[in-house]
C-alpha cells in the first residue's frame, strides 16, 4: 500500500510538472502560429526539425528503453559506484557517436533533403538545408541531457527528468518575439539549439550527491556491449509514432502548400494529450516494471498492466471524444490568430479529427513497449515496429490519394492501432494469458460512459452559436466540455465503475 502510494505521489507531481510544461508548449506553439501560420518558412522549419529530430529520436529510444533497466540492474545486483561507472562511460560513448552522426548529417543535408521532400521547391528545399544545420550543432547536448534524464528516472527523481521541457519553449518564444523581425525563421533554428544546451545545464545540479561521473571511454565494456544489442531493435520501436509523422511529412511536401505546418500543429495537440494522459503514467510504471522484472514477480507484472490499461481507458476515451466534436473550436483557441486565418483553422482540424482517433492505441501501445523493455526483450517490439511502418506506408499510399493530409494522419492512427493489438497478442503468447477478461466489464462500462459524453458533447455543440475570438471560443470550449466531462463523470458513477472511485479514493486520502 505504501509503495503504491508513493507511486501515485510521483504520478501526480510528474503530471502537474508536465501539464506546466506544456502549458508553456502551448504558448510556444501558438507564437510560431502567431508569426509564422502555415506558409512556406513555417514549412521548411517543421521539415528541419523532423531531419534534426531523427537521430535524436533514435538516440532517445535506444537510451530511455535500455539505460533504466540495465542501470537498475548494476545498482541493485552489484553497487551504486559500479552502476555510475556504468553511466558514466555510456553518456560518453552516447556522446561520441552523436558528434559523429551530427557531423554527417551537417555534410548531407542538402541531399537529405531533396530525397526526404521531393516536393519542395528550391527555395524551400534550401532554407530547409540551412534551418537543419544549425540545430545539428546542438545534437551532442540534447542526446547527453537524454541520458542524464534517463539516470535520473532511474534514481526516480522524475520531475528533475521532466525540466528539459521548458527550455525549448523559453527560447522559441525569445527567438519568435526578439530576432524573427530580423532574422526570420533562423532566429527559431538559434532557439533550439540555445535551448539544447539549456536543457544539460538544467540537469546537472540534480546529479549531485548520488552519481558520480567518470571521465571514462570503454569501447569493450560488456555492459554497453549488452546495451547496445537491446537498443538496436529500440530504437524503432519506441520511436514508431515520430518515425511514422516523418513519413507523413515526406508524403505531404507534395500536397497542398501549408499541409505540413498543418500537421505538424495538430501533431503537436496530439503529443500534449499523450504528455499529460500516458506520460507520466508510463515514465512511473516504467521503473516499477523494471524493479518487477527483475525481481520475476509474473503476476505483479500482469497486475500493473491490468491497472494500466484501465487508467488509459478511462482518462483518454472522454478527451478523444470531447476532442473529436469539437476539434474546429480547439484548433481556433490554440492557434487561430496573426498569420493562421481560418482556412488554415479548418484544415488543421480535420487532421487533428484523424489524429486523435489514434490516442489511445498510442498511449497503449507506447506502454506496451516499455512493458517489453522491462523484460529485456526488445526484439518483439521491433518487429512489431517494423510491421507498424509498413502498414502505415501502404495506408498512407492509398488514403493519400482519397484524403490527402487527413488520410495521411488518419493511416498512422489505423496503424498505431494495429501495433498496439499486436503487442498485447504478443504478450499474450509470452505470459500465457494476461487476464484481460478481469477488466473487460470495466470497460465496457467505461466506453458507454464515453459515448454519453460525446453525445452530450454534440448537442451542446449544435445548441451553440460559433465563437469568434480566443476568448468566446474558451467558453464554449469550457462550456461543451466541462458539461461533457460532468455526464462522463456522473456516467461512471452511476454504473460503478471501480477505476475511477479508486483513484478519486486514492486522491482524498493523498490530500488528507
């Protein structure tokens, strides 16, 4: 009872850390809308940052899926000085190799992108190669903060972990609102990386008094030896949902001028959800699984997944819901203002309506992985991965052509889905069973609550006029949702659903 409580602490303060720091997220999100809308600078900033994202990406899933357990492992088997000689030499190794995939990418850049963007014209296609390089020279400190934040959620010290969120707001909006009048979009491109160095800055202090780093460089530690064979297949696994929004830009760049900016805004509302809902939720659990694995406790493993599976359940189903209704409402309290006029409102929603249906399965599936990680088994996600990808490049071939940008988001919501079934069977076939049918009644519970809530949502949404202005748009939104949210509430009361009042019990006793 004390652990699981603890567990709920941490939970609940990683959330209200992350919310803030996707509040500021928000704000960052809407001043790029705000000076730069959806036109061609914008375009070619999301398309640098999705080249410069991708080796962070692959770095950032082959650390935070293997360093944790193995780091866990050192220190529980073995001593807290070992484990840190361990970390140390692997941040350095980390580090090396991203000075060198950084000065590579820096050299092909300009062909990376005329392969990437076929679509792009010459002057998009060369501002792009000149936004990409300037944020590569921050790839060093950006993947060394992913390790340190790594170490640090090991210890489970994980709000310091969730820190480096701010800084990428703070010097976006300072580029946005003090260099963009002279520099353009470039001034965004110095913000990242000011704020890549920020982020390891932030981090440091919190290593104090527990790690102890060494200057060390141990190509034949068999530690890392081991590490890398399970990053190899982790790093397209934990990276499926970014890896998958790439190809939907590289597929974009040919459409509609715009179409990418528009992706990429509704894109970012869907990682905000899976932020504050699946987040903090999977960074907890993760480490829980970890001590459970290695421990061979089988059916506290189960156990947690059970409980998982219901709390996404519960807090995702209303919000995609609410999210789907009223998609237009929330795409004009977000961005609508400046240079992203209406037109650009209306086709960022409908994407967004093709995101959204996926949050779930993505918060599911993300779980899933790190379910498998804890046991040291990153082959099974891999292939699973390596399936996901495929389906979303045939869907995305097919749902193009009929949809355009809303078939291409609608194609990696069907595939994420399929990932995620694809892991439970998985799972399934390792344990046996997994006692799935415990919590079925749940939710099936859940889900009529959940469809309550969104017809409540419709007919509030049909009874009320059209807002015009940040303002008028918020209330109807408050109004809609919070009446939604009440019927989804009173819905779950009403038919016992035990995940909420067991929460909201936790929740009085943490408070009293």
């Amino acid at each position: 009872m004390a652990r699981t409580q603890r567990a709920l602490k941490a939970t609940i303060l990683v959330t209200g850390v992350i919310i803030l720091s996707k509040v500021f997220g928000f704000a960052r999100d809407m001043m790029l809308a705000n000076y730069f809308g959806t036109g061609l600078a914008n375009d070619a900033y999301v398309s640098a940052y999705s080249l410069f994202y991708l080796p962070v990406l692959l770095f950032n899933s082959c650390i935070s899926a293997t360093l944790i357990p193995l780091y866990v492992q050192e220190r529980d088997r073995h001593s807290l000085g070992r484990a840190n000689r361990f970390a140390s030499n692997t941040l350095n190794l980390f580090a090396l190799a991203a000075l060198i995939i950084a000065a590579l990418f820096y050299a092909l850049a300009r062909p990376l992108v005329r392969v990437v963007y076929v679509g792009f014209d010459p002057e998009k296609a060369d501002l792009t190669v000149k936004l990409v390089r300037v944020m590569l020279l921050s790839l060093v400190f950006n993947v060394t903060s992913i390790g340190v934040a790594s170490l640090l959620n090991a210890a489970e010290k994980y709000i310091a972990a969730q820190l480096t969120g701010f800084p990428l707001s703070l010097c976006v909006m300072i580029a946005c609102v003090c260099f963009s009048e002279r520099f353009g979009i470039a001034a965004v491109s110095w913000g990242v990386f000011a704020a890549n160095l920020l982020q390891l800055l932030i981090l440091i202090p919190f290593l104090r008094g527990w790690f102890r780093y060494s200057p060390t460089l141990d190509f034949s530690d068999k530690r890392f030896h081991r590490l890398v064979a399970l990053a190899g297949p982790a790093m397209l696994s934990m990276g499926i949902s970014e890896l998958n929004h790439m190809i939907d830009h590289a597929l974009a760049s040919g459409l509609n001028p715009g179409d990418i900016s528009a992706m990429s805004y509704a894109y970012r509302l869907i990682t905000f959800l899976l932020g504050v809902l699946m987040v903090p939720l999977t960074t907890v659990m993760f480490s829980k699984m970890s001590r459970l694995a290695a421990a061979r406790d089988r059916k506290g493993i189960l156990e947690t997944l059970r409980r998982c599976i219901l709390v996404i359940a519960l807090t995702a189903l209303p919000i995609v819901a609410i999210a789907v209704v009223l998609r237009l409402d929330v795409i004009k309290f977000a961005y609508m203002r400046g240079r992203f006029d209406i037109h650009s409102a209306r086709v960022t929603s409908g994407i967004l309506m093709c995101y959204v249906v996926g949050v779930p399965a993505f918060g599911l599936r993300d779980f899933l992985n790190r379910v498998f990680h804890a046991l040291q088994d990153t082959k099974t996600p891999f292939r699973v991965s390596c399936l996901v990808v495929a389906l979303n490049i045939a869907l995305n071939l097919i749902l193009r052509r009929l949809m355009g940008a809303n078939g291409l988001a609608l194609a990696t919501s069907i595939a994420g889905t399929c990932g995620m079934v694809a892991l439970l069977w998985r799972l399934k076939k390792r344990f046996g069973r997994l006692g799935l049918l415990r919590v079925l009644p749940e939710l099936l519970k859940i889900a009529v609550a959940t469809l309550v809530c969104a017809a409540v949502c419709a007919v509030l949404d049909r009874a009320m006029a059209p807002a015009v202005g940040t303002g008028r748009v918020f209330m109807r939104l408050a109004l809609c949702a919070g009446a939604s949210l009440a019927a989804y509430v009173g819905c779950c009361l009403l038919l016992r659903v035990k995940t909420l009042r067991t929460f909201a019990a936790q929740l009085l006793r943490r408070r009293g």
